[in-house]
C-alpha cells in the first residue's frame, strides 16, 4: 500500500520556469541551468521507475513511502523510496545512470563510463549508509520503536550495465537492477525469517503519521542559486502555442500577433511562474506587481484578473495581496 507517492520536486518546474524567463545578460548561464534541469528530471523519472516492479508485490504486506524528508537536530536527510513490512524496514536509494557503471570499494566512489568518457559520482552505499545513521537518529528523537533496517541500491536504467571488483559479494547483495526488486525484497525478508519480534498496528500507524507530519520539502531558491535578480526576469505572459511573448490583452483575450492565437487563461502560468521564481504573494493596487509582471497598462484589468482565479486574498483594497500557491500545483 503507497501510504505517500512521489511528488515532482520543487526544483524541476523552478527550472523549467526560469530557462523560458532568463534575462538576456545572464545567457551564458543557460547551459548550466539546462544541465541542472535534467539531471534533476532525470532522477525524479528514475524514482518513479520503480513503481511497476513494485506493483507485483501484495499491497497488503507492504507500506511504501515515496521521496521522504526528514529532520534530526542537526541534519536534513531524504530517502528515495521506504518500504515497511512487519518484520523490518527497507530503505532505498534510486540511481537513474545509463551506460556502465563501476562501483569502487576501495576509493568509495560510483563511476560511470558512457560513450568513452568517465564520471565520479557519489557513492551510494555510503550515501545509504549515512541515511540509515540519520534515521535511526530520527526515530529515536521522535521516541518511536526502535527498528531492523535493510538496504539497497536500485539502478533504475535498464540498460545500464553495472560492474564491481571481483569478490565483492558485499556490493552485489545491496545493488540490482529495478527489474529484480520484487524477488530481492522477498529475499531480505526470507534472510530476517528468524526475527521474532513483530511491529504491531498501533506501532505502525503511530510511524507512519509521524513520517507524513514531519516530511518537509526541499525549496529552493532558483534567482539566489544562480545569481538573478527578479526585476530582471523577462516579464509578460508567453503565447501557449508558440512561445511569443508579451501576449496582448484586447477584448477579454490574450492575443499572440505572431501565430493569431487566442486564449482566455494565458495569464495563469505566467503568475505560477511568478510563484515558482519570485514569492507565492502578489499584489496589485499599489504595488503594481501583477499589472507589471502580466505586462497590463490597466490596474483594473489585473484586478479583474486576479479577483476571477477565485484565489485567497487578505488585506484592503489598496494593498490587497492574492495567495498563489494553488497554482504551483496545476
């Protein structure tokens, strides 16, 4: 049973919005940002590649936790995907690598070949093991049953060709590739079959609502990690079509002069990506930030606007400021 799915992480439609928004003196940066991007999109596809093999396992014996967040006094840590049985606690880290992949005991690091060319990255057992530390830490912080804990390493790509030194029985029990999860999972349980000890239903759901209440997401802060102001943003609202900007607003209608499209609701991805770039607030009236972001020469057109998304809103007529946030989620 999935007791909490995946969610796209901040990150990818802060990126997403940024690129088509980069100010032209900040151009050179696009190839970072890009990079950035689908990396990130990259692992969040190799998170949820794992979701088919584990629909073959009874939904009744096992609770999945997807993209967890969790705090110690000291540290934040994530783990990609958690999976309880009765018995123990599976803890799993997903790694979305393609071509051949060496993982090197003695120096501790993960190296990946592909089309020639070689590249470290992080190594993953350590990566796991420094997650199961902080979420033993975490449990014990938090005054919960103290658990047994298994883990491994899953290679979401299918082509990905994984190679380690020989007699490395150690690294070959912990990585495999999603494909053979189910019968891996089977395996750890049938391994901890002399356990006696039992986590009962009261126990269990006291865990889980613990990890539901605490779990926090990542915000980042895309103008500050890349060193953009917010008044240099390209601003205006962007042709769905085509991509030309700024639409202009005549009769009711966002009107593209380029490919002649229309469209009533242009403007609501361009105040998410307000919401997504600058703050989660706007205001209007006085401050004249959506009038200014939407590219409108009349405050009233941005007011009937904002006031026709049916969106919270506190404060005076004056200085009246609009909550965004539904929009991150559209």
């Amino acid at each position: 049973m999935i007791k909490k799915d995946h969610q796209t992480p901040d990150i990818i439609p802060k990126l997403t919005a940024l690129l088509q928004r980069i100010p032209k003196t900040h151009q050179h940066k696009i190839p970072t940002i890009t990079e950035d991007l689908r990396i990130r999109t990259a692992g969040f596809q190799g998170e949820k590649a794992i979701d088919y093999p584990l629909s073959f396992l009874n939904e009744k014996d096992y609770y999945i936790f997807h993209g967890l967040r969790l705090q110690t006094k000291s540290h934040h840590f994530q783990i990609d995907t958690l999976i309880f049985t009765k018995k123990l606690v599976i803890l799993i880290e997903v790694k979305n690598i393609s071509g051949t992949i060496y993982f090197d005991q003695e120096f501790k690091q993960l190296i990946q070949t592909k089309d020639g060319v070689e590249k470290g990255y992080s190594y993953p057992l350590t990566q796991l093991d420094r997650q199961v530390a902080l979420f033993q830490e975490w449990l014990k912080l938090n005054k919960l049953p103290k658990l047994k804990l298994a883990t491994l390493v899953v290679i979401s790509n299918s082509q990905s060709i994984i190679r380690t030194a020989p007699n490395s029985n150690s690294i070959n029990q912990r990585v495999i590739h999603k494909e053979d999860l189910p019968m891996k999972i089977r395996q750890i349980e049938k391994s901890h079959s002399h356990i006696s000890e039992t986590l009962d239903e009261k126990d269990m759901k006291k865990i889980f609502k613990c990890l539901i209440k605490q779990h926090s997401s990542l915000e980042t802060n895309v103008l500050e990690r890349y060193q953009i102001n917010e008044h240099e943003l390209r601003k205006g609202v962007f042709c769905p079509r085509c991509e030309y900007f700024p639409l202009e607003r005549i009769k009711a209608n966002w009107y593209c002069p380029q490919c002649k499209h229309k469209d009533k609701f242009a403007h609501i991805q361009a105040l998410k990506d307000y919401s997504l770039l600058i703050k989660p607030t706007i205001k209007n009236s006085e401050a004249r930030e959506a009038r200014e972001f939407l590219v409108l020469n009349s405050s009233s057109t941005a007011n009937r606007l904002l006031h026709g998304m049916n969106l919270q809103s506190s404060g005076g007529n004056k200085n009246r400021q609009y909550d965004l946030t539904p929009l991150k989620y559209l």
